[in-house]
C-alpha cells in the first residue's frame, strides 16, 4: 500500500469511527428509552392471566399472573415493563418481527408457532373447557358440540380445536376477538357453548352465571411459554431463569392462587 492510500485509509477510518461515536453519545431519546424498556405483547381480555382493571392495576391498566410474571423478568433485567395490548391472533407475528420482545398472554406451545418463534421453559399447564348455560344438559363431552352453535376466540388454541379436531361445521362455529362477547351470546342464548382454556372459562363462567364443562378425554393439555423471537438467547435464558426462580420459591402458584380467587373485571 502506498504512502498515500495508507493515509486516506486511516483517515476514512478516523472519521467513520467519529461519527460512531457521535453516533454513540447523540442518540436520539427514543432510543434511549427503548433500551430501558422491556416490551410486553399481550392480550388482556384472559383472566386471570392478563386483564385490565381500574382496582389497583400492577403495570399500566393491566394486572394478571402473566403481568407479574413479566414485571419480574423486566425487574431482573433492570428494565421497566411496557404493556402493548392487541389482538391474539396478531402477537406470534407481533414477536418474530420484532414490534414487541416477548408475548406473555397465557400462550400455548404448539408445532405451529414454534416455526416463527421461540419458546421459554413452560409455566403453566391448562385445558379446554366447555362454557354453557347453567341449565344446559345435552353438553357433557366434546363430541356432543358437534350439532350445537359454538364460540371461540379468534386465532386460540380453541379456535383449532373446535375447527380441526372436533370438526364443528364453519356454519355453526362464531368467531370473535374477546372471548367476553361470545360468552354474552351465551348468556343470551345465541351460542350453545364456548370453548375456551379452563381458568379463563371458569373465571367467565362463574363471573356471569354459567358453568364450564371438562373433558379431559377429548381435551388434550396445553402449556403455557413466553415467545421471543427466534433466536433471541439472551432474553430466553434471562426469562428462563426467572420462570425457575419463581416457580422453585412457589411463587407462580401463590400468584396462580392471588388471581384465581380475585373477582376481575
Ligand atoms: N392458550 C390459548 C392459546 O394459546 C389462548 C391464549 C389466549 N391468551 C390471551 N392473552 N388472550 O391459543
């Protein structure tokens, strides 16, 4: 290399360094903040996961097992939690294009999205439940919603299940974004039945007068993760290490105990 060339090398290298710095201390304070924060994708119409309440809510608006779960998580990585609450149907994609760093929403492990996300050691372990009217005596098991008007909730577990495994007719099935709607319809006879995960549909169920029906024969178990987006060890392992810290101080079932009794909104 030449005397010169060398010269112009180091110099473009000084100077792309310069601006990397500037860079460094110059960033804009949206940037700075967004390091700060820890971005929670959720939602919150899933007592007692997630739920928004005006008594006393943990973070924002929001309370639930999922928000103090995450409210840890944040706290041990030194950061402050930030809640977007969405559409289900939208968080898997919410996560692995980086909108938000994780989904805490009572989300369960399936093949499906474990090909756009990754998923934290699992927390919980719920079902599928059957809400129906209190009088209601021709459901009893998952076979017999096969004739009957059938609720579930836009892009959940449940949503498959009645669709694929259970093979309810798209005529018969009613889709909707909160599962609060559609439990209406079953106040209000329009829907013989809504499927939906257990302590979520015992929760509704006993909040507005109706019962929910087991059956763990047809209903398989389903655990509930974090999603990251796919390669992102660092947050997985900091999560996974919290999850363990909780759970072996018992702390996710004395929080599971906490929101399963409370009357939520
Ligand atoms: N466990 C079900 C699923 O993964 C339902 C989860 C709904 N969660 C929520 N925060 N709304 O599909």
């Amino acid at each position: 290399m030449n005397k010169k060339l060398f010269k112009s090398v180091v110099l473009g290298a000084a100077a792309v360094m310069s601006v990397a710095v500037l860079a460094g201390c110059g960033s804009s304070p949206a940037e700075q903040t967004a390091s700060n924060k820890l971005v929670m994708g959720t939602n919150a119409q899933f007592p007692p996961f997630e739920f928004t309440t005006t008594n006393n809510p943990l973070v924002e608006t929001f309370d639930g097992i999922d928000v103090a779960i995450a409210k840890k998580i944040a706290e041990d990585n030194g950061k402050e939690l930030t809640i977007v609450d969405q559409e289900f149907e939208g968080l898997v994609a919410a996560v692995s294009t980086g909108k938000v760093d994780m989904a805490v929403a009572g989300m369960t492990v399936t093949p499906d999205r474990q090909q756009s996300v990754d998923f934290s050691d699992t927390y919980y372990t719920a079902t599928q439940v059957m809400v129906v009217a209190p009088d209601n005596t021709s459901i009893q098991k998952a076979s017999d919603l096969v004739d009957k008007k059938v609720g579930v909730v836009l892009g959940y577990t449940g949503d498959n299940i009645v669709t694929d495994d259970l093979q309810v007719p798209e005529a018969n099935i009613q889709r909707a974004n909160r599962a609060l709607d559609i439990i209406q319809d079953v106040k209000n006879g329009k829907l013989d039945a809504v499927v939906v995960d257990s302590y979520t549909g015992k929760a509704l169920a006993e909040k507005n007068g109706l019962k929910a029906i087991e059956d763990p024969e047809a209903f398989e178990a389903e655990e509930y993760a974090i999603a990251v987006k796919k390669g992102n060890t660092e947050l997985l392992e900091q999560i996974n290490k919290v999850l363990k810290e909780m759970k072996e101080s018992g702390e996710i079932e004395q929080l599971a105990e906490k929101y399963n009794t409370m009357d939520v909104e």
